[in-house]
C-alpha cells in the first residue's frame, strides 16, 4: 500500500481502532470490496450490515455482492451500477437485494471510491439503508391514488350518465308539452271549422289564437341551450308576425319596437298571453270600417324593470263598442296581476294607449 | 296568409295524432292545396308516397311505429319528385343530412308558418330562389341553405 491522501488531521487518540470501532457499531449498513483482487469480493462489512442481509461474515467476505441478488433484481439497475464502478465514479441507487433466507428488500445505497496517494482506486466503501418500508409506503400511495382516481373517474361517468339523463328527459317532457299544444290547437280549430259563423265560432277561434300564442312562447322556450330564458326581441318579433299575416298592410300596420332582453323562462306564457291579447284587440276594435291606423308595440328597460306600451291610433276606448263578457280585459288584467305588475289604459288622442309595467329581479332578467 | 301564386301542391301528410293531421288537412285545403292522404306510419307512409304521387310529404318524426319519421323522410326524398319537409317538435333527432328533406317546421306550428313555407316549397319547384329569411318556425336543411344543423337550434342567423 502506497498511503492515502491526508484530509483533516485526526485529533490525538482518535486511531484507526477508533474508527474501525465506530463503523463496527454503527446501525448503518456498510461494506467494503476490494476492486483489486479478482471480481471486486467482501473484504469487510459491519454488524449492521449482517443484521441486514442475514449472513455471517464468512459468508460474505471473498464474495462478491452478487450473492445478494436474484431472479427480481434489476438488470437495468446493475448494468449502471457496473458501469460506473469500471470507471471509477460514485454509485447512488436502490437495488431489490435477496436475504440468506431469500426474503427480498430494498437496498438503498451509497458507493464511493477510495483512492490511494496515486489516484488508485484500492477500495469500494458502500454505506446502505433498508428502504422496503419506503417502497412500500410508495406502493400504497400509487394504490390509494389508483383508487382515488378509480372512484372520481366512476362518480364522473355517473354524473355524466345522470345528466344526460336529465337532458333526455328535459326532451321528452319539451317535446309533449309542444305535441299537446299542437293537438289543443288542432281540436279548437277543427271545431271552429265545423261551428256555424257567430259568437261561437269567433270563440274557439279565439281560444285557438290564444294557443298559438302560448304555442311561440314554447317554440322560444329550450331552443338556444339555455333553458331558464329566453330572447324577449325575437319572441315579440314572431308573435307579432303571426298576428300581422291576416292584416290588409295598405290599411292597418303593426310594429314593435323592443329591447333585447334575455328574460326568465316563466314569464314567456304570460307576455304571449298579454301582448297577444292587447295588440288583437286593437286590431280587432280600433279600427272599425276602412279605418286606416297603426299598432305599436314597445318595450324598454326601465326603474322599476319593463315598460311595456301598446298603443294604437284608432277610435279610442270610448267609440269602441263594450265587449259584453270583458274576458279580454279580464285576461289582461289578471296576468298583469300575476306579473306583479301595474297598467294603465289611457286615452292616446287619437286611440288608446295602454302602459303596463312589470318588476324585474335579478333573477327574471341578470 | 300567403296567397298561392302557384299550381296547388299534393300534399301526404305523414302524422300519427289524427287530430293534428286532420286540422292540417283543413288547413292545407285553406291553403289551396289538395292533401293526398294521411299516413300514421312508416309503412303506410312509404307505400302512398308511391301510390299517391305527391308534391311535398310533410312529415312528423313520431310516428305510431316508433321515430321513424327519419326513415321515411329518406325513403320518400329518393324520388326527386317529391319534396320532403319534417313537421316536429322532435328536432333533435334530425341527422345532419336531413334525411333528403328540405328543412323542420317546428311544432307547434302557426298557420303562417305551413302556409309560407308551402308558398316557398311552391316557389323553389318552379325554379326561383325564394328567400328563407322571413319564415319564422322553419329551419332549412344545411342543403337549402340553412347553414350547419346544431340539431334543435333554431337561432337565427346574425343579419
């Protein structure tokens, strides 16, 4: 042996003996291989370390460490190891090793080099620790988080599963309630047909008419994927239409004039009942013989939420002849009430005009 | 409503509420067209679409044997004669390629709704190009011109 380079001077007393002491007691594992003599064997290993591996020393000392390993260890893991004690550089890793009895463990380790004066490396020293408590703890994470993902992927698929549910459902119930709409309005107007011209007849007609009107608020309702509101603008457009097609346009026009409006899904029957009601009985009463005249339909924002004026420049309330049931102005003036709202029917000089404000919460109309 | 400025239509009317069909029939006669019949299912629907030799086939989805009214749209568009035009509140369940027709008219329908998108049926059989623009309540085929089918949506397009 040619000597080790000196490091921090040991303070006197403190001998080899001292050391080889320490490290005999030591409860870390640690072994020493001697590269030098053929296929690097034990030279010497510490009580720990037989405690570890369940060998004694004799076992072990000549033998190179393979004796540890077996049918699970990593190739992969050994081929590095190999690799860098050829070349002389630290070994840092964790290796399946096998007891005397063959139980397995994990073996963390540390290798380190030791050179002689020359650069030589002479010996190996591996200092390790049992890491099978670790590895298994690690273990039981990954299984712990499989499950845990396991169980959010299925509680996902069931909320996936119960809402699509729900939109089937939400469908089925759309498309009843608009298939029943369809056959009231069928039956009022086939019995319309088959009734002799009169009050009867203008009645169920009516009825008819005010289907419809409840029929285009549905049609609105659930067609543009939100279904707790609707496109008051468009709304108003289509029930107007369909009011205005049996119109002679040279003689009575009707417009609207309204603001958009994404309002809450309940109120979409009773304005279509409302706004129905007013503008056909304008058109109806205002403008008696060839009469000529305009309907106007407004709606705007205001304080205190909608302000709805339907107005017309007709005869005015006074030469109107009184409708004897007053069901129209009934009608109005209960849904205005179930609206939570106020009217007013005023003389627009010439014609009537009639101003209904309804309240809007935050909920009817964000 | 619209004034028929053209040859009145045959029309077969492949609905299963006899009700609805039944009106239909009176209205489409209002109209000034002729309905051919009055179809409840798949089967009797496909064979009078033969026999009966008509214009337009307005069809519903439900029919008494299930929704089939897909199949039928697709049967009876095979011949070119015939214009195929669905009548639902079922709209979801149109394929994208509508099955040949031409568009839906949703349900529940007005009157002006049948009676514009006959005149524009009418129109289109005579060779023009007649605008979908002002027809509330139906949606043209992507085809036709009525852009990607979303399946039910019947937004309007931004002017």
């Amino acid at each position: 042996m040619t000597g080790f380079p000196k490091g921090a001077s040991l303070p006197s007393g403190v001998t080899v003996d001292v050391f080889a002491a320490a490290f005999e007691a030591s409860p870390t594992p640690m072994v020493v291989t001697d590269p030098r003599r053929g296929d690097n064997p034990v030279v010497w290993a510490n009580a720990a370390f037989l405690t570890l591996t369940g060998y004694d020393r004799e076992e072990l000392y000549g033998h190179n460490c393979r004796r540890l390993q077996g049918p699970l260890t990593d190739a992969g893991v050994l081929q590095t190891m190999r690799a860098a004690l050829r070349a002389g550089r630290p070994f840092e890793g964790e290796l399946l090793n096998y007891r005397k009895d063959g139980t397995p463990f994990w073996n963390g380790m540390t290798i380190n080099p030791v050179r002689d004066a020359a650069g030589e490396v002479v010996f190996f020293f591996s200092a390790q620790a049992d890491m099978t408590d670790k590895h298994r703890l690690e273990l039981a994470m990954r299984d712990a988080n499989d499950a845990l993902e396991r169980e959010v992927n299925e509680r996902t698929a069931d909320l996936r599963s119960a809402l699509e549910q729900k939109t089937a459902l939400l469908h089925e119930v759309d498309h009843r309630v608009k298939n029943n709409l369809q056959v009231i309005s069928s039956l009022m107007l086939l019995k319309a047909r088959r009734t002799p011209e009169g009050e009867a007849r203008d009645a169920l007609q009516a009825m008819a008419d005010r289907i419809g009107a409840l029929s285009t608020a549905h049609r609105m309702l659930y067609s543009e994927g939100d279904v707790s509101r609707f496109d008051f603008q468009e709304f108003t457009t289509d029930l107007i239409a369909d009011l205005a097609a049996g119109l002679d346009e040279d003689r009575i026009r009707i417009e609207t004039e309204t603001e958009a409006l994404a309002l809450s899904a309940a109120m979409a029957a009773p304005l279509a009942l409302l706004i129905h009601e007013l503008a056909t009985n304008a058109l109806r009463h205002a403008f008696p013989g060839e009469r000529r005249g305009r309907v106007s339909i407004e709606a705007r924002r205001c304080e205190a939420g909608m302000r709805l004026v339907i107005q017309d420049d007709g005869v005015g309330m006074a030469s109107a002849p009184p409708d004897p049931a007053g069901f129209g102005r009934t009608l109005v003036e209960m849904v205005v009430r179930q609206l939570r709202g106020s009217l007013e029917w005023a003389d627009a000089g010439p014609g009537t005009r009639i101003v209904i404000t309804i309240p809007l919460t935050g909920a009817d109309a964000p | 409503m619209a004034a028929v400025t053209e040859a009145p239509l045959r029309i077969l009317v492949v609905e299963d509420e006899v009700l609805i069909a039944l009106e239909l029939e009176c209205l489409l006669e209002d109209l000034g067209h002729v309905s051919v019949g009055v179809a409840g299912c798949a089967a009797d629907a496909i064979a009078l679409g033969r026999t009966a030799r008509p214009d337009v086939a307005l069809v519903d989805i439900h029919l008494v044997d299930g929704p089939t009214g897909v199949e039928v749209a697709r049967a009876l568009s095979g011949d070119p004669r015939v214009t195929v035009v669905f009548m639902t509140a079922n709209a979801k369940r149109i394929p994208p390629d509508f099955a040949g027709a031409l568009g839906v008219i949703a349900k529940p329908y007005s009157e002006r709704a049948v009676a514009g998108v006959l005149d524009y049926v009418a129109q289109r059989r005579a060779g023009r190009t007649p605008s979908v623009a002002t027809l509330d309540g139906f949606q043209p085929a992507p085809d036709a011109g009525g852009g990607p089918w979303t399946g039910g949506s019947w937004k309007r397009e931004a002017p």
